[in-house]
C-alpha cells in the first residue's frame, strides 16, 4: 500500500489502496532538463525526492526511451539504489481489462509529481 501521505499533493489513488503498486518514472526530461535524450543537466531535488520515498517503503520503477542499460546507468550514476531499471515498452500484455482504461492508470508530468517537493 502506497501512503496517502507518500503521495505529492493533489494526487489521490484511484485504485484499490491495498495493492502495493510501484511509480513508474520518466528520466529524459523529468529527471533531467532534456526531455530528447540523455546528456541533460539532472534535477537533483528529484532524485533526492525518489531516494526519499524508496527509503519510505516506495517501489520505483525507472524507465526510459533510451533502453534498459541507459536507466541502470543512471540509477547508478546517482545513487538510486533499489529502484527497478527497464526501458519503456513498446506493447503491454495484461489480461486486466481495468489497466487498459485511461482512467486507471494515473499518468501525471512531473511538474504535478514533483511540485512542492523540495
Ligand atoms: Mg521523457
């Protein structure tokens, strides 16, 4: 279960509480100024607001366009240690009916998630 109070302001679960679900997080442009491929200035106070909330109990999954080995290295490059690596997919396979709504998945920019965090 993912705590109300883990979440940033403003954004509520739609989904059954009970079921630990991870974030899935963006690098190329959320995590960094440069949303067109790698070699961006990263945003710091961000990467410091995930290493919170995997110390909190959080599951982080870091995915990219840039492929699984780009997101390792920079979980690694800054210290992102427990956070799940994966490039994005190109096609989801799932036999729940209920991820396939856009109303279940919650997709937010990282202005929202991030506001207010630092
Ligand atoms: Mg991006």
């Amino acid at each position: 279960m993912i705590a109300r109070a883990a979440l940033p302001p403003g954004i509520t679960r739609r989904r059954s509480p009970r079921r630990r679900e991870p974030i899935f997080v963006d690098i190329d442009g959320t995590l960094t100024n440069r949303p067109d491929g790698p070699g961006g200035v990263v945003y710091v106070e961000r990467v410091e607001r995930l290493k919170h909330l995997v110390e909190r109990g959080i599951e982080i999954v870091l995915w990219s366009g840039g492929g699984t080995a780009y997101a390792r290295e920079f979980a690694a490059a800054q210290g992102l240690v427990g956070v799940m690596c994966v490039g994005k997919p190109c096609l989801i396979v799932d036999d729940n009916r209920r991820i396939r709504s856009p109303r279940k998945l919650l997709i937010v920019g990282p202005h929202r998630f991030f506001r207010d965090q630092t």
